[in-house]
C-alpha cells in the first residue's frame, strides 16, 4: 500500500449559497496515494453548490483548480503529479 499524501482543497462550509455571494471555502485535506498501479484521490464531499458557469450543475466536490502535489511517479523523478479534480450532479 502508498503512503497517503494530503493537500489542501477548498470546500465550502455547510449551507453556503453558489454564486459570487458565497462564502469563502477553507482548506479541507486532500488524500493522493497510489495504491497496486492506481492513483487513489480522496476529496471531502461538500453540500451541493451551484456552479459558478452554467448553474446548470450542482458541485459536491472540487480542488478549485489544479492542486500540485508531492506525489512522483516511478520513472519520473522530479515531475510532480498536479490534480484539477470536479465532482457534480445535475441540477
């Protein structure tokens, strides 16, 4: 098993509305490992927030763009993994 990396991500709190008048997300962890040749990505969930685009979406998970990490993979020494990573679901 791979040792668990941990990155910030923001996540907006509990009952923030979408749009530009939503509160400012904190950093939440994170979790990038590689476990028997996957790459294993562990964000929290958050309550489903419109999003910023379309509003046609509801987002339950995201790093709020591209989060580099720690993370090299074999053969590649010194190339960092960097994650963009949305989860939604249809309005």
């Amino acid at each position: 098993m791979g040792t668990a990396l941990r990155f910030p991500c923001s996540v907006n709190p509990a009952g923030a509305a979408g749009g530009s008048g939503h509160k400012p997300a904190r950093k939440e962890p994170m979790q990038v490992i590689t476990k028997d040749g996957h790459l294993v990505i562990s964000v929290p969930l958050q309550t489903p927030t419109p999003s910023k685009s379309s509003g046609k979406t509801l987002v339950v998970a995201t790093t709020h763009g591209n989060t580099k990490t720690e993370l090299e993979l074999p053969g590649h020494p010194g190339k960092k993994v960097i994650i963009g990573l949305n989860a939604y679901i249809p309005r």
